[in-house]
C-alpha cells in the first residue's frame, strides 16, 4: 500500500511511517518543517495542512492510506490553552479531510482518536457504543473530530476510521506516563510517586502493535465512518506498571501515592477489542514484553548521553 502520514515526525507519525516501511509499504511523510523527516525509504513534502499543497501531494502520491497523526497530545495542554488545542486537533483534522474531499482519489482515512472520549466509562469494557463523556477539553475536541468525520464520510463519500487509542507506550515516547516511572525508577530518590492512588486503571499497547492495527484495518478498506477501539483489552493499574517498571530496572524503590485527582484523568479504562480483532484477527503480547523493550532502550540513551538528563523527584500523573 502507499501510506500518507500527516505529522510524520512526532511519536505516533514517525512509528506508523516506519513501521509501513519495514513491512514493505510507501510512505510519504507530511510535516510542516523538515525536522528530523530523514526516516531511510520516505518520501517527504514540507507543507502546512490548510495549503493547497497537500491536496497537489496527494493527487501526485495517491495514498491508499492517509494516517493523520499530526495535532494536540496532551490533557494537561488542553487544560492550559483549551483554544490552542482546538486549533491544533479540530483545524488541522478539517484541512485533513477537506484535503481529501477536493482531491482526485478516495483513501481510508486513519484518524487516531482517543479514549478520551468516553471520559469515565460507566461499564467496563467499554465498547464503541459506550455514551461519549469526555472530561477534558482534549476528549472534547477528540469528540468534535469524530463528528466531523462522520460528517464528511456521509456527506461526502469519505472513508475514515476513528481509531480510539487508550494508553500508548513506546520507547519514542519519551514523556507520559510510563516515561516517567522510568525516570523515577532510575533517579537517587529512595521512592517513587505517583499523584493518583495506584489504584488507576489503563489498557496499555506498544505503538508497534497499534501500527500493525492500522495496517490491517486499512487492508480491510472499511467503508464510510468506523468507530473502533485500538486497545489490548487488559486492564492494568498504575501501581503494578510502577512495580513492573523498577524490577526491569533493577530496583527496589517504595511507591508513594500522593491520592490526588488530576483533572481530565479517568478512574479506570478497559477497551472491549471484539470489533477490532473482527478486523484484524491479532493478538498482542502481554505488556510486560512492550515495557522491557522501552526500559532496555530508555536505558542505553540514559547510558550514551549526559546524566544531567536523569531528573529526580518527578510526580507521576496517571
């Protein structure tokens, strides 16, 4: 397949657009700077989403694929500019998809949401039918997206998939959650924090297995708007990934929880994955496998650059 990735220099862009490469797809990546876009193998035009560009690029490209990874990715952000974020997840999506409308071809459209929208879920696990109760203004934007697909897929004729993402985890990642466990599992601290209670659920994925997902969900050429959970359907709390985090580092630390509640962050997430594995019939490793991966390169930058990296004391938000 031919694969156009928006955003193709942050965690989520870059990933899918290697791993495509690395099982044989073209790619050409999209970013408005030209930071960081040399991935071996991609293709790579400079140009912002809302420019008659992007539309030029994909009448010359012809994705089967558009992956659009480029916008907000951060709750916190979206408490801080509520408007920015807006700009930065529903303008950039709009352009994306008006994009696609004015150009000549008709791919899926991959649009990675979140299960922000579902805020704190009534039933566990949730499925996509589940009401949509976002509680931060990054699950509401993520909310607005998703409307303006079903937009252009009905009015329209768009193919688009909303691939509701829960808790990513991937050694590019270098900042949320597991991140910073890391750094605190490492540090001269005699204990760990976390600002939660431990007690937090998350339904984690390592970016590999998430690209593999969308892969094969485009493979299958879904028609119009699909809704669907891109998750491992486990269950995990914060406190066992902490524990999970200092054993693979080889230490021993006390977890302090600070029990506080942080704004937009759930209680407890858990994905019913029925629809996703109808789609694609792949079972993911247990997390632990995705975590030594994480830890065992997280640990040899740690050992390649200065130690003034290694921070100590950071709190956790889970």
């Amino acid at each position: 397949m031919k694969l156009l990735v928006t955003g193709c220099q942050g965690f989520v862009g870059s990933s899918a657009a290697k791993y495509a490469l690395s099982r044989g797809h073209q790619v050409l990546g999209v970013a408005q700077s030209e930071r960081g876009h040399s991935l071996q193998g991609m293709e790579f035009t400079r140009c912002a989403l809302d420019h008659p560009e992007l539309i030029h690029a994909m009448n010359r490209y012809r994705p089967d694929v558009v992956v659009h990874a480029a916008g907000s990715a951060s709750v916190g952000y979206s408490f801080q500019q509520p408007r920015e974020d807006f700009l930065k997840a529903v303008e950039t999506w709009g352009a994306v998809l008006d994009a696609v409308r004015k150009s000549d071809v008709n791919p899926v459209v991959i649009f990675p949401s979140s299960a922000s929208v579902y805020g704190n879920p009534t039933l566990l696990p949730v499925t996509e039918g589940a009401s949509l109760r976002p509680i931060s203004p990054y699950g509401f934007h993520k909310v607005i997206c998703e409307q303006l697909a079903q937009e252009y897929a009905q009015c329209f004729g768009l193919n688009v998939v909303s691939a509701r993402l829960f808790s990513t985890i991937g050694s590019a990642q270098q900042r949320l959650l597991v991140w910073e466990l890391f750094r605190q599992a490492i540090d001269d601290n005699p204990y760990l924090t976390i600002q939660g209670t431990g007690t937090e659920t998350r339904d984690f994925l390592h970016i590999d297995d998430i690209c593999r997902y969308f892969l094969g969900i485009a493979e299958r050429q879904p028609k119009g708007f699909w809704a669907v959970n891109v998750a491992s359907g486990v269950s995990t709390s914060v406190r066992t990934m902490a524990e999970i985090v200092t054993r693979l580092v080889g230490n021993q630390k006390a977890i302090v929880t600070l029990n506080r509640e942080l704004p937009g962050d759930p209680k407890h997430w858990q994905a019913d994955t029925s629809l996703l594995l109808d789609l694609v019939p792949y079972q993911p490793d247990d997390i632990t496998k995705g975590l030594e991966q994480c830890v065992a390169q997280w640990s040899a930058d740690v050992a390649c650059v200065a130690r003034g990296l290694i921070g100590g004391g950071t709190e956790v938000r889970s």
